[in-house]
C-alpha cells in the first residue's frame, strides 16, 4: 500500500533544476535483493530524455549499491526516487559496467546526494573516461536529446576493479568477471552470489541490438560463453527484459551466427556490402529487435575488419 501511495505521488522524476521531464519507470524486483529499472529499447531521443538502459539498485543490510545509473542527471535522480519508495537507506556504492555514457551518467547527481559514494568500475573504464571519452559521451548525448541532458555532470569512479576481484559489501557478495575486449574494451559482468545473479552489461543485451564499434565479437562471444558456463539464476542485461541463462544464449548466438557467416563469406572474397544480403536471413530471428536496422549492416563491416586482423594473429 505505501509503495501503491509513493508510486501515485511521484509520477514524475524531478530533475536537478526541479522541473519534472522524465517519466518515473516502475522498479521491477527480480530476486531477493534486486530492483531493475528496464528503460526503453530504444536510442536516446528529445521524448526518452536519453533514458535507454537498464538501472538497478540492491538493497542490503544497511545500505544500497547501485548498478549504471542511465545517461543523464534526470536518470540517476530516477533511480534516487525509486529507491526511496522501496527503502530509506543510503547509497553506498555505485558500479559502472563500462564507458558508454547511457550506462553511467547518471553517477553526478547520486554523488551530490551521497557525497562519500564509492564509484567502481574496471580501470579500463577510467582511463578511456580520463583521456576525453566522458566529455564526447556528455556531448553525444545532449546531441540526440536536443539539450534533455544539458544538466549532466561527470562523476568517474574512484574504485578500480578487474577480472577475478571480489568486494563484499553490507552483507552482499560480488565478483567482477572481464573477457578480453568484449563490447567495449572497458567492460565488467558482476555476480551478486547472494542472488546467483549477474548484471552483464552490454556484453548481453536482449531483444535490442547494440552497438560494437569498440568492441570485439569474438571477445563478447566469449564473455556470453563465460557466463553461460556460470549458469546463474537471473541474469540483467544491459539493455532489455531480465531473464534466465536463455537470453545470454540469444545474445551469443547473434554474435556468432554473424561473425561465423562473415567469416566464411570474408574467405571466399566477399565485401560486406556483397556478403550482407546472404547474411540476412540467418538473422532473421533478430530481425525485429530494435536497432537491428541501424546496426547490423555496421555490425557485419566490423565483422569483416575483425576477420581481416585476425589473418595477422
Ligand atoms: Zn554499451
């Protein structure tokens, strides 16, 4: 009932300038300590407010981790407005799955608000933010939104942690799992062992296409196969509806169906533009996934560049 009355009142997220603009999306509970926010599977637009990824909070004894909170100042004061109807703890720690900026702008305005908020995220991480990648994300961003994310700031993460760490906090218990390069060269999947539960960042996202201009399909295929092995309970994508084991095996059976086609069509001398219409229908379980359109035929030139390196491996 005090969750029904909360929800009712806040309706709307109250951005930093307390004018209210993005809608407040409901937090989905998907195991004991865990609440999602599935944001819109779509690119970051005026309407959406560059809101498009998937926020979560974990609550703990006496505190409250948060996992990439979203693109923008507005995203992350929704994910301060959803904790609060759910508990009245502070937020402790924030994780950052990797460098793209809808996954963790938001971090600014829950540090303003927690001041001594611990930020983790892997140093690959950090040092693509620190050498202007930060900067070029606020700037994407405010670009697609036509200014919704003008209000942004950065915070970066002030904890460094890589493949194999892991960190208790409260009474929660995660490890970090890395694989290559993956979907960005910056990446982290994080295991809450409480929960049997991984949060996997872009390197799975489900019933969305995403982009992997800095990324390596044979790396994210890997990853997929990393936590395919774990066979965990419930795994949170990066973008997309949570889910079982299932959707970690969708996301890795795209990757491969298309850089094992390219490959063998790279063989016979194919260009991608040449190899694209003969790849198409072994997608075709894909095919309504947003951003398919946009991506794919990217996805299948960056196939090609990856093919053409690994001659020289
Ligand atoms: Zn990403």
């Amino acid at each position: 009932m005090k969750s029904l009355l909360l929800l009712c009142l806040s309706i709307f997220s109250f951005s930093a300038t307390g004018q209210n603009l993005l809608p407040l999306y409901n937090p989905q509970k998907v195991s004991e300590h865990v609440y999602v926010i599935h944001g819109p599977t779509e690119t970051p637009n005026e309407k959406n407010r560059g809101f498009m990824n998937n926020p979560a909070f974990i609550i703990g004894e006496h505190s409250v981790v948060v996992v990439d909170p979203g693109s923008s100042d507005e995203t992350g004061q929704m994910v301060l407005d959803a904790i609060k109807q759910v508990t009245d703890k502070p937020v402790s720690h924030i994780f950052n799955t990797h460098i793209h900026g809808d996954h963790w702008l938001g971090n600014e305005i829950i540090k303003r608000a927690y001041p001594n908020v611990v930020i983790i995220a892997d140093p690959r991480m950090l040092k693509k933010a620190q050498a202007g990648e930060a900067q070029s994300w606020q700037a994407l961003l405010k670009k697609l939104t036509k200014g919704a994310t003008k209000n942004t700031k950065i915070a970066l993460p002030n904890k460094l942690l890589s493949d194999g760490d892991s960190i208790q906090i409260d009474n929660l218990k995660f490890n970090i799992v890395s694989v290559g390069v993956a979907h960005s060269d910056s990446d982290i999947m994080i295991v809450l062992l409480n929960d049997s539960l991984m949060f996997t960042g872009d390197n799975v996202a489900y019933k969305r296409i995403v982009r992997l201009d800095d990324g390596s399909f044979r790396d994210n295929i890997k990853a997929c196969d990393k936590a395919i092995s774990m066979n965990l309970k419930n795994y949170v994508p990066g973008h997309g509806p949570t889910g079982d084991v299932s959707i970690v095996k969708a996301q890795r059976d795209y990757l491969n169906i298309l850089y094992t086609e390219v490959k063998k069509y790279y063989d016979e001398g194919l260009s991608d533009f040449e190899m694209k219409p003969k790849i198409l229908p072994s997608l075709s379980a894909y095919k309504d996934w947003p951003g398919f359109d946009h991506e794919v035929g990217k996805h299948i030139s960056l196939a090609v560049l990856e093919a053409e390196k690994a001659e020289f491996e």
